[in-house]
C-alpha cells in the first residue's frame, strides 16, 4: 500500500509504509495517510474472533504495512503485546453500566493508552531503517503532554540505532507524569522540560522538523529526525487494532449481536485515538457514532458543532493534562478524508496564519454524519469519577472520567441508543492526587504519596509500574525557552 501526504495536490511520489514510518512528517508538511482504508470483511471479523490479542494485530497491521511480511509482523506484536508486558491483556473490556463498557488500554508498561502504539512501533521503525537502506542513526524527537513521552522513552530504550529526546511543559504534566520521564533508564534517551504549553513544545518540535539547516548539520553528524508522536502512521496503525478487537471481544461475549451497531466514545486531545476508531468504522466494524469527549479546553467541541477551529482561545490547565491540547493535530487526517487534499492544504494554511479555519458545508456534514463533540467541566469531571466509583464500582482516571461524563451526557439525550464503547486511556493511579481529591473533596497536601491514599481508599492495587516512583534516581534536570529547543537537540546529537 503506498502513503501520501494528506496536503498533496500536485502528484508527487508516493511512498512505502516502511519510509511514511521513517519520515513521520512528509515534505510539505502534511501527515502520512495509506491510500486506501484496509476493508475488514465480515469472514475476516469472524476470523479475527478466534485470535490473541497478537495475531490480531499482525492481521490488521499486516493490511497497512504491506512492505513487511506477516512473521516479521506476527514476531513483532508477539514481543510488543507478551503477557510480560500487558499482565493481564492487552485491551480487556470491562462493564461500567448496562450500557456502558470499558477499553481499557493501560495495561501496559507505562499505565497509559499511548503504550498501545509505542511498545510496537520502534520495532516497526528499527525494521524501516534496514527496509530503506538507511545507515545514519534516527533521533525521534517528542512533544508530550505528559504520557506519550514515557510510552516513547519506554518503548525506544537501548534500541540500536536510535536515539531519542522528549520535551515536556515544565508545568503542564503532573507529579508522577514528570516523575515517569525523568528517572527513565536507558543509554540513548533525553528528557528536557520547556517553559511554555504543550502547543509551544509541539509547535517546537515542528519547527525543528521544518528547518533544513537543521536537517543538513544533523546529517553531517549521522542522524534524520523521525517523529514518535501520533501524527506518525506507525502510532495510528496500531490503535486501529484494540477496536477491532474489542468488537470481536463484545461478540464473542455474547455482549452484543452479530453485526450490531456500538457508539465508541474517546476523551480526546490530538484526535489521534479517535481518527483510529473512524478508521476502525471505514474498514468495516459496527461503529455508529463516534463521541469525541473533551475537558474544558473544547476546542473540538466547538469545532464539531460549529464548523469553525479557531485556536485563539484561552489554554486550561486540567486535571487530564493529556487533553490539554489547542491544535489536534490528526484532525488533518479527518479533513483529508473528507474535504480532500487542496482544501485541507488550505485550511492548514490558514490555521498556521490566522489560527484558525472554516471548513466548507460539505465537509462539515460528513463530518457530523459519524462525530458527536461533548466536554466536561473539571467539577463534572470529579463528579464522574465519584460516581463511577461508589455507584458503578469503577475506579477511572481523570481521562477516562472526561470520556465517561460524555458517554453518559450522550445517552441521556439518546434514549434506546447503542452500546457505548469507552476508551479508558489511563491507569487511575497516573493521576492518583485528582482521582483520590475527587473521592474525598479533599486535595492531598502530597502529590507523591497519593496513589498510596487512593490505594489504601478504595482497596485496589498500585500497578506494578508506579511503585517505589518516587525512591527513582532522577537522570535530568535540563529546562530550556521554547526558542532554544534546537540548541538542546544539537547538544543531544553528539
Ligand atoms: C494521549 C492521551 C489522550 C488523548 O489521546 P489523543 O490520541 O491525543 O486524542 C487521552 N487520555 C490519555 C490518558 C492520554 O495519554
């Protein structure tokens, strides 16, 4: 299958999976999308049911990815997904309501969603460079919002070949987030705090991937720039997989009938875990509506209800710092599929000028043909999560808690609806002083013996991962302007 850039309007050359991995960003600035969605036929879903969580995976990637063979596939996801690494499963679904069930995508090394893409995708890239004959080591740089830089640094540790360095608000991720980054082991990682948001440290980043001087002095030192972020086709790729197999999961558990119709709910921020899930309905899954659930920066909300991104808003810091987010970045790949490359070029164009854009009538009906937007307020949000906890029995995080008011907002306005499909994207325990504030009504005068309270609160275990966090040795300290992100970078590429 050959990728091209969601911008592209003249014809220019198409690409292999193996170089969209490489490359994360294409030349003109737009994002990787396969030429075609991967139709998953009702033979295929059935076959899907009997497999592992692995072998699911390697039959969806194996669609996309199309320049590496099915064992080098199969080998990989066998590594990426063990039972050492996800105890317990990969993506388990859970029951909250009657209505509602859980995906619970945290199992992983890091307690976070993004673990989904990043325990696979540097064995994807470390396949690539072989692939594509390339013999200079890759650098990935990362923006994070706080849990894609330690699934990154977890996921790219003591990797041959690659290198890699993540930037983090210096104030936009919480205790244990920042924790995570800055006691990572590893012989070929960096860790650098910015002082500004997370779009400064995107937008940093982007900067950098842009400036071909850069590129040019990187290549006299024997390295490209590659991305780990989620505008990279090699982190979508993998969270198409978990909703497919949740529908299997469902099927198979009698929890719903052949061919009937869910509604999957996502708390979002960089819109890439939902594109994931609009992949998932296109290829053929019975998804109806996709609810996008955002906390109080609704930029997306708006968005979805008025046609109208417009950036030039103000920036909340919440309690589900992962959401934090003024640009989504993946909403470009939903713009492709439905305005077509020349009108997404233009409204990226005048979202860079203006900071803002409106998409055309057309557009915005697709659109809300399949996308519903809600939010919730931080009190909604800490409502949700007593809630869940003393009336459902489900202990969620602040994320998913965001996701779960939406869900719940949805229903009360859809009576007799679907089955909702929730992705629970964090562990409660990353974002234990929030959760536990949100049980008690009472902040924790200490952020780093909150999962102990939680834990002692509501009898669940701290996951493995998180113990003894705080007994860590911290590796570094580095805090820069976002101007100076590529002094830092240079610094690191030695
Ligand atoms: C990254 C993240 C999100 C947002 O996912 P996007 O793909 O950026 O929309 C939501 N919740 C958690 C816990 C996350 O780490």
């Amino acid at each position: 299958m050959n990728y091209v850039s969601t911008r592209l309007t003249g014809d220019a050359a198409e690409i292999s999976a193996a170089m969209a991995i490489k490359t994360g960003l294409a030349g003109d600035g737009g994002l990787f999308m396969p030429e075609s969605v991967a139709a998953l036929t009702k033979q295929d879903i059935d076959r899907l049911c009997s497999m592992s969580y692995p072998e699911r995976a390697a039959f969806i990637l194996s669609r996309y990815l199309d320049d590496y063979t099915y064992d080098e596939l199969l080998s990989d996801c066998k590594e990426a997904y063990s039972e050492e690494r996800f105890p317990g499963g990969a993506a388990p679904v859970k029951q909250i309501t009657n209505d509602i069930y859980s995906l619970e995508l945290w199992h992983g090394p890091t307690c976070a969603f993004k673990d989904m893409a990043l325990q696979i995708m540097p064995r994807l890239l470390s396949r690539a460079l072989v692939k594509t004959g390339e013999n200079r080591n890759a650098l990935i740089l990362v923006a994070t919002s706080g849990d894609t830089g330690k699934a990154a640094l977890e996921g790219y540790r003591d990797i041959e070949q690659i290198k890699i360095k993540v930037f983090y608000p210096v104030d936009g991720v919480s205790r244990i987030q920042k924790l995570q980054m800055v006691t990572q082991e590893g012989s070929n990682v960096d860790v650098c705090a910015i002082k500004g948001n997370f779009d400064d440290a995107q937008n940093g980043v982007k900067r950098i991937f842009a400036d071909a001087e850069a590129a040019h002095d990187l290549d006299s030192k024997g390295y490209f720039l590659s991305s780990a972020n989620s505008i990279n086709w090699g982190r979508l790729a993998p969270q198409i997989v978990y909703y497919v197999s949740a529908y299997c999961d469902m099927l198979s558990g009698g929890i719903i009938k052949d061919g009937e119709e869910i509604d999957v709910c996502v708390p979002t921020g960089n819109f890439g875990n939902i594109f994931a899930a609009y992949i998932a309905k296109l290829s053929g899954i019975p998804i109806g509506r996709l609810i996008c659930a955002s906390n109080q920066n609704n930029i997306l909300t708006d968005f979805l209800k008025t046609g109208v991104y417009d950036r030039n808003r103000s920036f909340y810091t919440t309690m589900s710092p992962s959401m934090d987010i003024l640009i989504s970045s993946n909403l470009e790949r939903l713009l492709y599929l439905t305005a077509g490359p020349a009108r997404t070029a233009k409204y990226m164009s005048s979202l860079a000028k203006m900071g803002r854009y409106e998409i055309d009538n057309d557009v915005k009906e697709k659109i809300a043909s399949c996308f519903t937007g809600l939010f919730c307020s931080e009190e909604q949000t800490a409502k949700v999560i007593r809630d869940a906890f003393y009336n459902d029995g489900y202990l969620c995080d602040t994320h998913t808690a965001v996701g779960l008011g939406c869900a719940k907002m949805y229903q009360d306005s859809n009576k007799g609806g679907r089955k909702i499909l929730l992705a629970s994207t964090a562990s409660p325990y990353k974002f234990a002083a929030d959760v536990a504030a949100a049980l008690t009504g009472v902040e924790s005068a200490d952020a780093l013996s909150a999962p102990d309270a939680l834990s002692a609160l509501t009898g669940t275990e701290i996951p493995l991962p998180l113990r003894g966090i705080t007994e860590r040795k911290i590796h570094f300290d580095e805090v820069v302007q976002p101007q100076d992100m590529l002094k830092s970078v240079m610094n690191f590429a030695l």
